[in-house]
C-alpha cells in the first residue's frame, strides 16, 4: 500500500472553499469553473489526496484533452505526494500509482477497459468541454465512468462551441450549466491570482485575388459591408501577409518586459496551421534575430520542446493548437493571435495563457496583439468588461524545416497579394498616444511596400548570398528563391525591409551549414 503524505501546500481562498463545499455534500457529479491560470488542478488534487486517505476511492483518474498535458499532470500531483503515472496505455494498472492521466482519446479507444477501474475511482475530467454528450468522446465517458462514485468536471470554459451538452455536467431548464463553484476571472485578477490583459488591435488594407479573379481591397473597418466569405479571405491575407507590424510591436512589448520586469518574460504566437506556424516563425525569426520554438503537435518531441521551452529562458515559442489551453508557462506576458479559429471559447482559451503567474501573484499585465477582426474585438471588449470595477488588493529545441518549393499556382485560386496591419486602438480604455501612433506609422511602413536605398541594398545582399549557398550546394537560384519565398510570403521584388533581413539571415543558416557539412 502507497503511504501519502500529509497535505503541507498552502490553499488559495476559492480551493479551500471548493474542497470544503464538496466534503459537505459529496456529490456523484460536480462542476467547478475556474479562470485559467488559478489552480483549478491543484484544487482537484487537494480533494483526491484527502479522499484517497480516508479510504472512500483508491484510485485517481485524471482525462485530459491533449497528450502533453499527462505529464503535467503528474508533475502536479507528485508535488503533493500522489503518485500519477502518465504513461500508462490501459493495461494492469501500475502497482506504484495512486492515479493516471489518460487523453479524451485514449478513453474511446477502450471505455470498457476504463470502466473496470473506475468502480473505485475518483474521475477528474480535465476542460471537459472537450467532449459532447452526443459525439464519439461523450458516449465513451458515460460508458467508462457512469459507475464510477464521484466524477468532478473542470473547466475554465464550460460551454461547446455547437453548444450540446457536457457529459456529467447539469443543466437547468433553460439549458445553462449548473457549477458547484464558479472563480472568474474578475475574482482571479482582483485577487491577484492572475494579471489583467491590455489587448492591442491592428488593422490596415489587406488586397487579394478571388477565386472567381476578381481582385478585393479592404480593411477590417470596411468588414460590415462584406459578405461571410469575404470576411473570411480578409482575415486569410491579413493572416498570411499582414503580420509583420503586429510582430514587431508584440516584440518591443516584450523586450521592455524582459527589461523592466521579467527578465524570462515571452511570447506565444498562435497560427492557422502548421504550414502558417512555419512561415510566421520563419517571420518572427526575422524581426527579432532569435528563432522561436517551434512546437507542432504531430513533430516528434512536440511535448518535450515545449516543456523545455516552460523550464527554459527563449523570448518566443509559435505553434496551432498546443499551447491553447491547459498548458502552463507562467512566464508568458505577451501573445500573438494568428489563428482563423475567432470563436470565443478559443479566444478565451488563448488568453488564458497569457494570465497565469509565475508566483503566488499573477505580477504586471499581459498583452495580447491581434487583428480588428470584429468578432475577436467583441471577445477582447468582453474580457475587459469583466474587470470594470475591479480592484485589485495587495496581498529539446524543435527545428524549423526548410519548406519544400511550393506548387505553382492553379487558375482561379485564392491568392493574397498585400497586406499590412498597423496598430490602431487598445482594448483598455486608453487610445494609443501621439508617440505610439508615430511609431504605429513607422512599422506599417517598414512592414508594407518600403523602397530606397537600404532595401535596394537588403535586395544585392539577398541575391550575392544566394549565389554562395547556390556555389556551396550546388542548387539553381530558382530552387533557393522559390523556398525563401515559400518561407517568408513574398517574392524578392516585393519583399519587405523584415522579409529582406529575414532571407539574409536564413540564406547565413544554410551557408554556415553548408560548409558545416562540407568540412
């Protein structure tokens, strides 16, 4: 038998009383929402570790959304003296664990198989919103945990985007979620659990081809007057072309940070998808001289990159989906919203990785840099609403491949031409100044359609070391030109003053390689 230690980690307020409120009733089912960031799995932990010791469950499991959350998990738990192994695949469960972290996924592979342990379980389900009632996730819940004598459902976020009910989550007559304890993230930042945001909104003309031909010219301003899909494109070139300035205000946000505040302070950018997540760390490559972490869930040592990256110093890490929720690296103060995804859940999912401290108080604010896009503006102004009236009381490196050439382009084919975002207004009650609108213009131009004689010269710099790489690897100019522009947007007339220091920097890469290997 496992002997437990006796539980020495001190309780925020909201966990005692979440803890306190259960014991009181000990329910079968119940639901505590917390914001982000302030301590919903160590609450979850608190309760386990005091019912494994009294005998009433000797198991704890513990389903999460995603592969690299076991591991955290398990460090979590450890601290607290319950041993969780996050490795386990369903067989004979480990004769040296109290608990297991297991995937969504994982538990539709084999309910059956799940159930048969759950009997005397504890069953944390982890941002259980995951899971519809009526989808694939859903059905395997009831069947593996339906016997089970008390599931506990957490979430920052309880509410599906396709708005079906949540497995063992309960629902009044008009159709909204029941909580047994809600701790928003109002109470949070007045407590100074997590930081508040200052969210910073960029807009600017964005042109594109359609896939009728028809070339379109518009802003996010103009977006009332477009249709749906229109939208949608606006948003695509901006995304894929317009990011420049946006980067580069997020970057000299968090040098100040890492300056004045948080000497390990950094930065997330969020992507469309893997191909984008290349290309903008590609981009942010080239605006800040240091090569984010790349982290792709499908890569091989994604998790670990990423875990590295939380333990580590780097200034940015960009990736999809990884790092949306549930993942926690307090040291992140700055994000980049890049991705399509403008659903609230997935905005709110986001910005609570920005929130969380590094200490016992959540220290400074966050900023999140994104586009107008009006949706995302509506969610940013919700968040802020929020915190009206509040007072706050004292108290291993993942590469970066080289793209392959890209295919030529299909007739009557989307294409995105130019785009630019500059930074227009901040959702925090204050316009940006005189001097910040004058910097504003400084970035968008170096980020548009710059021209003189330092470009020309980037220009001469970009086609003398192409003629090196192409002499050291023996590759035609047209192979490099076409994977530096599959790297970095634009081709080289057109490229900008950040693409163009980009190339160079990257074209450097691959001759020092290059020689590396020829040595």
């Amino acid at each position: 038998m496992i002997a437990l230690p006796t539980w020495s980690i001190p309780m925020r307020a909201w966990q005692a009383r979440a803890v306190r409120e259960w014991v009181a009733v000990r329910p079968e089912n119940a639901t505590w929402v917390a914001a982000p960031g302030s301590g919903k799995t160590l609450a979850a932990a608190r309760l386990g570790h005091g019912l494994l010791r009294a005998g009433h469950v000797n198991r704890i499991i513990t389903v999460v959304p995603r592969l690299h959350l076991k591991r955290q998990i398990s460090r979590t738990y450890g601290r607290v003296g319950i041993p969780v192994e996050h490795r386990w695949q369903g067989e004979r469960w480990p004769a040296d664990a109290l608990g297991v972290a297991v995937t969504y996924q994982q538990v539709a592979a084999d309910p059956e198989r799940m159930a048969a342990y759950a009997a005397d379980a504890l069953v944390l389900l982890d941002e259980v919103h995951h899971a519809g009632a009526d989808a694939a996730w859903g059905k395997a819940l009831y069947a593996a945990f339906e016997r089970a004598p008390y599931r506990l459902s957490l979430s920052g976020t309880p509410v599906r985007t396709d708005r079906t009910p949540i497995p063992f989550v309960e629902y009044d007559h008009l159709g909204r979620y029941r909580a047994d304890i809600v701790y928003g993230y109002a109470d949070a930042v007045a407590e100074g659990v997590c930081r508040p945001l200052v969210f910073v909104l960029g807009d600017g003309a964005a042109r594109w081809r359609t896939n009728d031909g028809e070339e379109v010219e518009a802003s996010f301003t103009e977006a009332g007057r477009l249709t749906a899909n229109r939208r949608r494109e606006l948003m695509r070139t901006q995304l894929e072309l317009g990011m420049h300035g946006l980067i580069e205000r997020a970057n000299r946000a968090l040098l100040r940070l890492r300056a004045e505040e948080a000497p390990d302070a950094a930065a997330l950018l969020v992507a469309r998808d893997q191909d984008h997540a290349r290309r903008m760390a590609g981009l942010v490559y080239a605006i800040t001289g240091e090569r984010p972490e790349l982290v792709i869930s499908d890569e091989e040592g994604a998790d670990r990159a990423l875990e590295a990256f939380s333990r580590g110093r780097g200034s940015w890490v960009v990736s999809v989906h990884m790092v949306s929720e549930g993942v926690d690296i307090p040291r992140l103060r700055v994000g980049v919203f890049a991705s399509a995804v403008t659903t609230e859940l997935y905005f709110r999912q986001f910005c609570g990785r920005l929130v969380r401290g590094a200490t016992e108080r959540a220290e400074g604010q966050g900023y999140v840099y994104l586009p107008a896009e009006p949706a995302l503006v509506s969610h940013a102004r919700e968040i802020r609403a929020e915190l009206k009236g509040v007072v706050v009381r004292p108290n291993v490196r993942a590469t970066i491949p080289v793209p392959q050439e890209p295919h030529a382009r299909e007739l009557g084919q989307y294409e995105a031409l130019y785009a630019g975002l500059a930074v227009v207004a901040s959702v925090h009650g204050e316009e940006p100044s005189d001097q910040e609108r004058q910097e504003t213009r400084e970035s968008s131009i170096a980020a548009g359609t710059t021209t003189g004689t330092d470009k020309v010269a980037l220009q001469a710099e970009v086609v003398e070391l192409v003629r090196r790489v192409c002499r050291a690897t023996g590759q035609e100019p047209r192979a490099i030109h076409g994977r530096l522009k599959a790297r970095f947007g634009d081709d080289l007339r057109g490229a900008t003053l950040w693409t163009l220091q980009g190339r160079i920097a990257e074209l450097r890469d691959w001759l020092k390689a290059a020689h590396s290997a020829a040595s």
